[in-house]
C-alpha cells in the first residue's frame, strides 16, 4: 500500500497558482518567490503524490489529467486547513470557545453571575455552562471531564496522587439568621450555648454548610426542628418565625429582607474553605483559564467578614 505523502500548504498554493497562471515566471511572482524556488516547490511535489501534474513546454504549461483531478482536492485541502486555523484562532483569541464550570449553589446564585456577567461583556463570543451542584458533585464532574474546573467547599482528596488538583479561594465565615423580633435578634453577645435552645433549621447532612457547623459544633447538639436542601427554604422558614439558622457570608443574598436580621456568628473554628478544583494532568483551554484567573482574582479579594 503506497503511503499516503505530507504536503506543505507552500506546494499546494504553488500548485494552485501554476494551475491559474499557466506561467512559471507569473505564478513565481504571484507567490513572492523567485522562480528556481517556485520550481523546486512543483517538482518536489510531483515526486511526493508520484506523478506529474503539468505538461510543460516552451511556450505553456497545462494541467496533466492527473493535474486537474488533483486540483479540486487541492483547493478542498487549503480550505479546510484555512478554516481550521481561524477557528484555532478564533479560539486562541477569545473570539469563539465554550467554558463548563461546576459551582455550589451558593456561589451560582448570588456571587458568580456577577463575574460572568464581567468575563461575557469582555467576550461576548465564549458560552459558558452551568452545573450548580453541591461540592461532591462537583467534584466528580471535573473528574470526570464534565466541567473545565469547579468552586466548591473541599479540595481534591488531600493526597500527592489525586488526579485533581485545588487551590484554596477564600475562607467563608458564618452568621446567625433570625427574624427581627426574636431575642437573638438583640443578644449582646452571641454563644454556640445561647443558639442550642431555640429550635433550628439545619441543611442536608451532604451540604458544605452542615459540613462545617457540625465539625465545628461538636459534640454540641443542636434543637433541629427542619432538615432542608436549599438555603431559600431555610429563609421561608425562618421568616416564617419557625426557627433560626446559621449560613455562611456567601449566602446572606438569600436573608436580605426587613423581616430579618443576620448577625456575625463570633466562633472562630466555624468557616467554610472555598477552593478552584480542576484535574490535575493537562491545561485549561485559553477561554477556560481567562475565566478561571477572573473568579480566582475577584473571588479572592472579597471580605467576608
């Protein structure tokens, strides 16, 4: 079986302005190449796809048939690559690209649109996709090659050989939620004693926000009268005067209401790690880093006191 040559896209155009002209001296000069050099690019061409492609003779020069059969597939081949490069540039530029991140639900909702909004109006022509899920699951999704790189509240395992690696963002602290008119609501100074009476509204077990309160509240057991997935059930709960809670700084977007108070909750083993997840073996595309380097640089300058 004859193995199939390399061509140079140089052979091609040369071969496609012999094609036009007719004329070696012409298509030389329309290639910007001196003659011998146009000549060496048609002969060495000829001897790779081993046959000859022009009939040439004193006064002209004319495609062979196998020339012309050629000459389709020449232009195809010079399109094709010229698409792939604009594309490949498109991309390179931040003209064009697709982004897929994995955030918690926190972050998706109340701190991260604002950046994408930021990372769009710089580069209108670059999708990103959205999976709000919970830390583990966001995990897995870089894992498993889902998502360019997660925000979540645990890092990649804790071991030198995980195929993930993190980098730490920021450390959230936790307030107290309760209505106005609740006694905490005015309490001089706030204690983990002082919130264990009144009846509570917790997160699901799997949550990175019963996670960290139950590491850093043990063994203190705490009155839960709920047991809920998403933050703004907690607030329809608590506002409905049916109990109090403790959420994280990234979250008070959800309790921003007359109706209630948040107040810093002074415990200082009780934070939340935020980290930027991504696996470890290989790179981010351009689009992907671009976005990954603006949450790192916006994320990391909050204060969330």
């Amino acid at each position: 079986m004859r193995k199939t040559p390399d061509l140079s896209t140089r052979q091609l155009r040369a071969f496609l302005a012999l094609a036009e002209h007719r004329n070696f001296t012409r298509a030389a000069q329309g290639s910007h190449l001196s003659q011998p050099a146009f000549s060496a690019l048609i002969r060495t061409l000829e001897d790779a796809v081993g046959t000859r492609l022009f009939d040439r003779d004193t006064r002209s020069v004319q495609l062979t048939p196998e020339g012309r059969l050629f000459e389709g597939s020449a232009r195809r081949l010079l399109d094709d690559m010229g698409s792939a490069m604009g594309d490949l540039a498109d991309h390179v530029e931040r003209r064009k690209g697709r982004v897929r991140v994995a955030a918690l639900p926190s972050l998706a909702a109340g701190w991260l649109p604002t950046v994408f909004a930021e990372f769009m109006q710089a580069w209108p022509g670059i999708r990103i996709d959205l999976d709000d899920a919970l830390s583990d699951a966001c995990i897995a999704l870089v894992r498993s090659g889902q998502a360019d790189f997660a925000l979540a509240a645990s890092g990649a395992g804790g071991t030198a050989d995980s195929d993930l690696r993190a980098r730490k963002l920021c450390t959230d602290r936790f307030h107290l939620v309760c209505r106005a008119d609740h006694p905490l609501a005015r309490e001089p100074r706030l204690t983990v004693k002082k919130i264990a009476p009144y009846p509570f509204i917790q997160m699901a077990r799997n949550s990175s926000v019963r996670q960290a309160l139950d590491a850093a509240l043990h063994p203190q057991r705490l009155n839960a009268v709920f047991e809920v997935e998403h933050l703004a059930t907690v607030m329809g709960l608590v506002e409905a005067g049916l109990g109090i809670s403790v959420v994280p700084a990234l979250t008070l977007f959800h309790f921003q209401r007359e109706t209630l108070v948040t107040r810093p909750l002074p415990l200082p083993s009780l934070t939340r790690t935020l980290y930027v997840v991504q696996r470890r073996e290989g790179s981010l595309s351009v689009a992907a880093q671009t976005l990954h380097d603006l949450i790192v640089e916006r994320l990391g300058s909050l204060r969330l006191d």
